[in-house]
C-alpha cells in the first residue's frame, strides 16, 4: 500500500518500494511558493529521510513545475525588517540545503516553467528530467531582487560564466539550452516524461542503498577539491568501510554467484 501524508499545497506518497513523490499542490498560482509551502516542503523532507526512502521524485501538478516567490509572499516581505527578512530567508537556505544533501537519489520532473527559486530546487537534484516546453528563468533581478540563497547551487549546475550572464539578464533558458548548460540531464516529450523516470527509478533501485548514500556524500565532499593527501585519505578510508560493510558484502558475493543482490528484493 502507498502510504500518502498531506497538507495544504505539498503532498508525500511513498509507495511499497521505497520510492518517495513530492508534489506541489498548488497549480492555481502556478505553484508559487511562499513561507507556508517551504515550511511543508521542511516537514515532507523530514519524512523522507525518516523513512529510509530509497529515491524521490520531487513533481508538482499543473502547467508549470513552479512560478518561483509566491506574490503574497513577496509583498509580505517587503514590510519585513532586515532581521525579518534573514530568518526568512534562512528558511529557504534550509529547504535548499535538505534537498541538496538528502541521503537518497533525487529526481526533478520539469513540465514546464520554472522560474527564481524552482531553478534552485531543480539545482539541488540529482537528476532533472524535463519536457520539451519546459523553461527555465532567473528572474529575481528583474523585480529589484537577486537570487542570492539559490546561488550556490545554480552556480554549481550552470557554471560561473552562464550564471553571470543568465542572473543578470534574466533571459528565458528554453530547456535545450539547460540541458547544454547542465541545468537538465534529459529532455522527453510530455507523453514520455512519466515513462522515463520510471525507468530511472527502477535504474537507482538496482543499487546498494547504502552504496549511493555514500557516494552522493563522496561526490559533495570531492567537488571543487584538491586531489591532495586529505582528499586520498577520505576516499580511501570510505572505500574501506564499503568493502567491509554488509551490503559491500552481500554485493560482491551476488556479483562472483551471479545473483540478484538482497536489496532488489
């Protein structure tokens, strides 16, 4: 059975495999997202992680994947303090950063636009699977804003020269541009979306859990480092442990006897 949590604009259903889907709920305004809907998506996250999922599909329904900052929103910030406005923002920092360094493989499902913030939480994934009408935009300098908390995670994506072009701009990137940019690893039709991220959710299945939360922490810990004797240090101390490990174990036998490791099922 698929077990289904909800609130007002996020819903969380985690089927019998282990795989997690993250909705936005709120297609009327485009899923625009503001202080409630981030303190959802904290709480969803939450589950996530305390259920051991095994992949999230992070999706949202309607149109558009997200217009960005909920106007509402906005409007309410800027009445805020200083003070204000950084414990807000904190709490945006924070969704970025639990979806960035979730234990499990990650999936974003693009279906259209994504704009100022969406292009962070599509940043923060693993993977970024989007529809030929997708469209992506950082906008927030247009209204007198800048996408400061995104930053660091769009920069990583794109690179430094397209973020300096493409955040001063705000020039609409059409999704064969994010994919050239490595905002999108796959572009699909709309009738093939679905299908195609199934299949890389059964891809990310086949693997030791224990084996891709590993290496998703490697690939933080090595990016951008010097491949001096620290960086060895760390990579050899956690191949070690792996090569030990139970499931390192019960890998390496399923290989050498030509069976389905336990995991699979």
């Amino acid at each position: 059975m698929t077990q289904t949590t909800d609130l007002q604009h996020a819903q969380l259903d985690i089927d019998p495999r282990g795989v997690a889907y993250l909705t936005l709920n709120r297609p009327e305004v485009h899923n625009a997202f503001d202080d409630h809907l981030i303190a959802e998506l904290l709480d969803k996250l939450r589950q996530v992680r305390e259920a051991s999922a095994r992949v999230l599909v992070f999706r949202s329904l309607g149109k558009s994947f997200s217009a960005g900052a909920d106007l509402g929103w906005m409007k309410r910030m800027a009445s805020y303090s200083k003070a204000e406005n950084k414990k807000d923002a904190q709490e945006l920092a924070r969704l970025m950063h639990e979806l960035d360094t979730l234990p499990c493989p990650t999936i974003c499902r693009v279906q259209g636009a994504a704009y100022g913030g969406a292009v962070g939480l599509a940043a923060c994934c693993d993977i970024v699977v989007a529809t030929e009408k997708a469209r992506f935009c950082l906008s927030e300098v247009k209204i007198g804003l800048s996408p400061a908390v995104i930053s660091p995670y769009v920069v990583r994506a794109i690179g430094v020269r397209a973020m300096r072009r493409y955040a001063l701009t705000t020039e609409v990137i059409t999704v064969h541009l994010a994919h050239q940019l490595g905002l999108v690893h796959e572009v699909v039709s709309e009738d093939a979306l679905d299908g195609q991220i199934e299949i890389l959710v059964e891809t990310l299945l086949a693997n030791s859990p224990q084996a891709v939360a590993r290496t998703k922490q490697l690939v933080h810990y090595v990016a951008d480092r010097p491949a001096d004797a620290t960086t060895q240090d760390y990579t050899t101390d956690l191949i070690a442990e792996i090569r030990v490990s139970e499931e390192g174990q019960e890998g390496l036998s399923a290989f050498f006897e030509k069976r389905a490791p336990g995991w699979q099922g």
